[in-house]
C-alpha cells in the first residue's frame, strides 16, 4: 500500500516588521516572502525618512558650502584652478555647487526611485536574457530596496562620525573606514575609487540581492554575487578612470 506524498506547507506570510528585521538578520526570509508580496514602498520610504534626515544633519552640523569645499579639496587641480578665478566668478560657481548638491541630497526620495529603476532595469535584463531567471520587475525593485537598508548601519555609523570630527576633515562621498579607499590618500584619485569599490557595506548588499535572486528563481548564489559584483566592479572602474582625468 503506497503512502502519499508528504508536501512542504508554504511559508508563513511575514509583516512588514518582520521582512524588515530579516533583511539584516536572515534575507532569505524576507526574500521568500517576496513572491507573495513584492512590495517595496516601506522600505523606500524609510530610506527616504533616514537620508532626509541626514542631510538636515550635515546642514545644520557642517553646511553645504563646508561640503562642497572639502570636496574641492580632495582635487588639488580643481582647487588651484578655482583659486585663480575672480572672487565674484567663484562665489558664483561654489552657489552654483553649493545648489546642485542640496538639490540631488534633498532630492534624495526621488533620486533613489532612478536609481532603483535603473539597477532593477540591469538585473533584469541580465539574470532573465543571461540565465533565463524569469523574475519580475517589481520583485527586483523589492529586492534592490530591502538590500538598500543596510546602509542604515553606514548612515548611522558617519552620523556619529559627523560629531566627532572638525566640519573640515568630514568627507560625505567617504565619511566611514569601510573600505580600503578610505585609507588611501585623495590625491591618488583613480586607486582611492576603486579600492573604495571593496566596501564591507556595499558586499553586504550585494550578498543581499544575489539570495533574493536565488530565492525568487533558480540562479544560483555564488553565480549571482559574482555576476553582480562583476557589474558593480565595472562602473566603479569607468567612474574612477573618469574621475582620474579631471583632477
């Protein structure tokens, strides 16, 4: 007499608390329970809450003009060259910068929808042409934005830093040792930026998004991370042989 089959019960539906604890603590949850439901909004809107309420924090504890000159002067070129200008033409170009960067950072709710979109946009042609993942948009929006949180841990880690240390030593591009960058002297722009691309944070993120595109298709993790980092490592070699040849 045959016995029937023994069928796995579906995983417990999460609440929002719980996708969010799991994302640092067991993504592969939060993941999973992804298929059921692909929602991202939460997530980006906490993300939008704690950058907004970071950048009040540099106002108010640096200032965007500090900010904006101490990048400046991690380009020794661009400074000397802006040190020439006539005093109304550089106060001109630093409101000008000064402007720009309040903008993008106070814009940041809608600048991080771009750029999900975009890396959404690339995992998804890459996993569904590449290893035929079949994953949804929407799943991937949700997994690039829960793997975002962690830079919670980097945002909270360079608002301590922020106190800590003179307004004119604070680096927002790079304010906390978590990469090998941080070590490496602003004049050597090309090695900073890309021993910069090694940042514990960003490998964490990383390793996020590679278990969700596990979890939600037959991809598997090792190949996953790989190919992502790969992608990551690529534009922050572009990015640093840009930036090379501006300072």
């Amino acid at each position: 007499m045959s016995t029937p089959a023994v069928t796995g019960e579906p995983a417990p539906a999460l609440n929002e608390g719980q996708r969010l604890l799991y994302t640092f603590t067991a993504p592969s949850q939060t993941m999973q329970d992804l298929r059921r439901n692909a929602s991202w909004w939460v997530p980006w809107l906490i993300l939008s809450v704690i950058s907004l309420g970071f950048c009040f924090a540099v106002d108010k504890r640096i200032g965007w003009e500090q900010v904006v000159e101490n990048q400046i002067q991690k380009n020794p070129k661009a400074a000397e060259k802006l040190e020439k200008l006539p005093p109304a033409q550089l106060d001109k170009i630093m409101t000008m910068q000064v402007n720009i960067t309040k903008g993008i950072a106070y814009g940041v709710p809608v600048v991080l929808l771009i750029l999900a979109c975009i890396v959404s946009g690339v995992l998804a042609g890459t996993f569904n042409f590449g290893f035929g993942a079949k994953l949804r948009f929407a799943e991937l929006m949700a997994v690039t934005f829960y793997s975002w949180l962690i830079s919670i841990v980097q945002s909270a880690l360079s608002l301590i830093l922020m106190f800590v240390v003179q307004p004119d030593q604070f680096d927002i591009q790079n304010p906390v040792a978590t990469n090998l960058g941080y070590f490496v002297p602003a004049t050597s722009t090309f090695l900073k930026s890309v021993l910069g691309a090694f940042d514990v944070i960003t490998i964490w993120q990383i390793a996020v998004i590679a278990i969700g595109i596990s979890v939600l298709s037959k991809v598997k993790k090792g190949p996953a991370f790989a190919t992502i980092f790969s992608l990551y490592f690529i534009v922050k070699l572009i990015g640093a042989g840009l930036g090379s040849l501006n300072s």
